[in-house]
C-alpha cells in the first residue's frame, strides 16, 4: 500500500513555512507565518516532517481539539504535545491542520490517517528559548524537541 509522505523544508521565501535548525542536542525547528493560527499549522506540519511520517493511504481520520493556556507560547507546547500523544497512543498523524485561537483557546480541525512508518520519533516539545515574536512579515519562532 502507497502511503502519503509528508516532505521536509519549504522555501524561506513562502509567506509561511518551517526551517530545520541545527541544534546540539534534540532536534530544533524555525517557524515563521503571517499569523499565530498559521504559525501553529506551520509547526504542526514542521514536527511531522522532521519526524518523517509516512501515512496510511487510508481510512482517513478527522478529529477536533481544543486547547487554552495563559500565553501563546504555552498553547503552542500544549498543542504539539497533544499531536505528540496522539501520535504515539493512537498512531493519528494528521496532514490537514486548521487553526483558530481567540482569548488563549485554540480550536484545530485535524485530518489525517494512521501512519505507516517514523523514522525519527520525537518524545517531547520543550520550553527552551521559546518566544513567538514578530518577524519581517508576521510572526516567527523556535521549537525545540526531545527526540
């Protein structure tokens, strides 16, 4: 059965995208996009992508989450945690990712399928040097993950 792949990288040039970094230890990731919604799409499909995901082709799964915390940076470690773990206890990667946030809520609409195979699995998102702040033409951070 073919399976989807989700590439790594994507241009610098694009309005929104993520960037592998090097990094010493663990695994880091620059994010950039116009908005904070896009900015987590951009990390949810950052973290797939260093994780070289191979999807089942099918059955596709849909699934909603919501999530608040006090600040952006928080939100953003909650909701790659909560893909973490569905990931890991649930096999779920998700290809389709929609964001909204408002008043520190996050609601995604998530759509994906099981996965075939991760070459590199990651354990946690940490805190370190996490900042979301405005960049050249939105906002941008780093990611750090425990792999």
């Amino acid at each position: 059965m073919m399976g989807i792949i989700i590439h790594k990288g994507m241009a610098k040039d694009k309005a929104s995208g993520f960037q592998e970094l090097p990094h010493t230890a663990d695994v880091a990731l620059h994010i950039w996009a116009p908005d904070l919604e896009s900015l987590f799409e951009q990390a949810a499909r950052g973290m797939y992508a260093l994780m070289q995901v191979r999807l089942q082709s099918a059955p596709r799964v849909a699934r909603r989450l919501e999530l608040s915390a006090q600040d952006a940076e928080s939100l953003l470690v909650a909701f790659l945690s909560e893909l973490i773990y569905l990931c890991e206890q649930e096999r779920l990667v998700f290809d389709d990712v929609s964001v909204s946030i408002q008043d520190g809520r996050l609601a995604a609409e998530l759509s994906g399928a099981r996965w075939e195979d991760i070459a590199k699995a990651i354990k946690a998102v940490t805190f370190h040097q996490l900042a979301i702040r405005g960049g050249e033409d939105g906002l941008e951070t780093t990611v750090v993950f425990d792999v």
